[in-house]
C-alpha cells in the first residue's frame, strides 16, 4: 500500500519534470528564432558592409535581444538571383534581401517578392512620399511597392586637373557654373590630352567614350532614347536615342583605334590593379564618366589628387544637365519569416535613422527626400547631390536585366565591328522585346518631374 503512492508520486513529478524541460526548450528555441534575422545583401563592398553593420548595430541598439546577422550575396550577372530562388523555392528565404534597385519589377513580377503596399497602406505614413521620386518608381512593380529605396548614385564628369594642366588645358573649362559641356567639346579636349609612343600605343588618354560608366544606359539617356512605348507595350530598342548611342560607340571605335584603347587599357588597368593605381588617379586618364561613390575611393587611396566634376556631357550646347541614377533596396522575400520584425527593421534601415547612418558612413546619397541636402549627410559629396534634382534612373521593367544584357552585347560588338549599329540593336530587340509581352499590359510608373 506505501509503494504505490510514492510510484503516483514519481510518475507526476517525472512528467512534471518532462513538461518543464520541453516547455523552457520550446520557449528557448521559439524565443531566439522571433529575435533573429537574416539580411542578404548586394552591398558587399568593404566600405558598405561596415556601413550596413552600424545601421544594424543601432537597430539592434534599439531592440534589446534582437539580432541581425548579415551575409553578402552579389550576383554573377545584372539581375542574377539564382540563389534567393532556391532559397525562395526551398522555403529556406532571408528576412530581407537587398538588391541592385533596378531589378525590382522582374524579381517582383516572377513572385520572389512580398507585396509591401498592403504594410504600407495599412501603417497609413505615406512612406512613399519620403522616397525620391525615380528610386520609389524603381522600387514598384504593378502601382504597388515591393522594395523600400536605399541608397542612390549619380553621374558626373570626373577630371583630372593636373593632367589637363600638363597638356596645356586650364581645368576651369570643365568648371560647373559653365553648365554642362558638350559631347564634342568633351572628347576634343580628351583628344588634347592623348599620348602616344613611336608605336602609336597609348601612354596616356584623355577620355574614353565607352570605359566605367561611359556604357549604353549613360549615353542612351543622354540622347533621351526611348525605352518602352506604353501605348503598344512594346521595347523600343532601336529608337533614335539609341541608334545615336550605337552609331557613336561605331565612331568612336574607328576614330580611337579600339583594339589600342584595350591594350592601354589592359596595360595601365590591369586586373587586381591595386586601387590606389587607377589610371584616373595616376594621370593616364584625364577625364572620366563616374559618380559619387568614386568620391569616397579617392579620399581613401589617392587624397592628394587635384580633381573635378562636372555635369555629363550633352549633345548640344545650352542643352540643360542631366544624369542618371541607380542604387540599392531592401526587399522581404516571398516566405520570409517572422515579417513583422522583418518589416520593422526594414523600415529602421531604409528609413531616416538608417539611412543617415549608411550615407555618412559608406559616402553615399540617399534616398530619403529630407536628407539629401542636409549638409551634415551628403556634405562631403560635392556637386554630386545637387545634381539628383535632374536625375532620373533607367525605366523599371521587368526585363530590365535582359535588356542591359542585351545592350552589353550590342555595344561589345559594335565596338569590335563585328555588327553595324541597326544590327546590334535589332538582335537585342529580338531578344529582349519577347520576353517583355508576358508582362503585358503593362505601363510604367509617372512621377511630376
């Protein structure tokens, strides 16, 4: 008769016990998974991935028993996300995956991503007011936003002031307040600062039209090609803009000698060229197309260097300046977990508080309207936030990784000959324009300008 209740006794306290180690490892694991997020990001750069880390520092700062672990994930391609598909696809998605801005509307239209305008609507903040204009229409796909702006980048003319001095040329032609120069005022100035050996091989190169960022986007926009007709939702690839484009790499490859710009090129930039010997920074190139993230390079490696900038060069004198711009997102992945953390921190770090945090400390401008100017943000960026008042940025369209793939190869060869400009255009449009109806009907965001 004893033994029996002390058995009842032991049963109880062994399921007690039981109950109370499942219960603390239950709310162990539950606990530490809701604190914990994951951030994939296209910012793999030195200078950015500790930029990011401050912003999460705050954030986590901010949220005791929060933490954000961040993984850089660059692509092998403009548009490239075989990765977060698998994860996507696995179920195993990041909390937030932060991406080149410009391939928004084509991972959003194949349902990699989250709607964010149901969030947004619902926290009733107009967020989308906060936002320059260009970066909140990259960053939507269909009127409704799926990626939270960033930062954002524009492009200048970058000159090199004692190498123009060396060939004779006061810098103060290129200054600012003359207004924007013109193509051909550029690339005769480039043609002054040209040097040659007995060969004929280059020492020495004022501007070279197609290098950096002097591709197909920069002087497509400078020419204001047409990208895409809303009317018949169709690419127009081969609009005028970008025939002017096309037909001035072809010039330009004859009348430089391109197998000889790739050779100086090959000599004087050689790959894992430490950065402190940019040809830009040594004097062998004087002039180039570039943009505000280069500020913070020349601070880093070559601080003594006597420089520039101006406005892009444009086809016709009095034409009025323009640029263009890219940058990067934040977006939740299509599964992601635990979203309303994720949206929380989403907001913290593309928000006002985090984007100050990165734009001070990675030399970048922001997209966040209130502190573009703000002189203790983007002061250190020179003429380069004054300019994002006539910036725009390439149309958001979800095949804009195919189409800059495309305009890769069309420039690649019309710059070797091996296409005339009409050729190259037309095998791009064939092989982008296709792709383009699945989406159809489909028209581009508008904002006042």
């Amino acid at each position: 008769m004893r033994s029996r209740p002390r058995r009842i006794r032991r049963v109880v306290l062994a399921v007690l016990a039981m109950a109370l180690v499942a219960g603390t490892a239950g709310a162990c694991s539950g606990n530490s998974s809701d604190r914990k997020l994951l951030v994939w990001t296209q910012l793999g750069g030195e200078r950015e991935l500790k930029a990011q880390n401050l912003v999460i520092d705050a954030f986590e700062k901010a949220n005791p028993g929060v933490t954000v672990q961040i993984v850089p994930k660059s692509g092998q391609f403009t548009g490239d996300s075989a990765a977060l598909i698998a994860a996507v696809r696995g179920n195993t998605p990041p909390n937030v995956y932060i991406i080149d801005r410009f391939t928004t509307a084509q991972a959003a239209s194949v349902g990699l991503f989250e709607d964010l305008q149901p969030r947004i609507d619902k926290d009733g903040e107009n967020l989308r007011s906060k936002y320059l204009p260009y970066a909140a229409d990259e960053a939507t796909y269909k009127g409704d936003m799926y990626a939270l702006p960033f930062d954002t980048d524009v492009r200048g003319l970058m000159y090199n002031k004692k190498t123009m001095r060396d060939a004779g040329i006061d810098p103060a032609v290129l200054d600012p307040k003359n207004g924007p120069p013109t193509i051909d005022e550029v690339v005769a100035l480039g043609k002054k600062m040209d040097k040659k050996d007995k060969r004929g091989n280059y020492t020495r190169m004022g501007f070279i039209p197609w290098d950096g960022q002097a591709f197909h986007a920069t002087w497509a926009i400078i020419n204001r090609a047409q990208w895409f007709d809303d009317k018949t939702c169709e690419l127009t690839l081969n609009s005028p803009g970008w025939t002017k484009a096309m037909q001035d790499f072809a010039d330009w490859a004859k009348e430089f000698d391109y197998s000889r710009v790739q050779t100086f090129l090959a000599t004087y930039r050689p790959p894992n060229q430490p950065p402190t010997q940019s040809p830009f920074y040594t004097g062998h190139i004087g002039m180039a197309v570039d943009g505000n993230w280069s500020v913070g390079s020349i601070k880093e490696y070559a601080p003594k260097l006597d420089y520039g900038v101006t406005y892009l060069p444009v086809p016709k004198k009095g034409d009025k300046p323009l640029t263009w711009a890219g940058g990067f997102a934040l977006t939740m992945p299509k599964g992601a977990p635990n979203q309303d953390l994720t949206w929380k921190f989403m907001k913290f770090m593309a928000g006002e508080q985090g984007q100050r945090i990165y734009a001070k400390s990675a030399s970048k401008i922001p997209t966040w309207q209130s502190l573009v100017d703000d002189k203790s943000v983007t002061g250190d960026q020179g003429i380069f936030p004054s300019m994002v008042k006539f910036t725009t940025s390439r149309p958001p369209l979800p095949v804009g990784a195919q189409i800059s793939d495309s305009m890769d190869a069309a420039q690649q060869a019309v710059l070797l000959g091996d296409s005339t400009p009409k050729e190259a255009l037309s095998i791009a449009q064939d092989r982008a324009g296709p792709q383009m109806k699945q989406f159809c009907p489909f028209k581009l965001p508008s904002h006042p300008e």
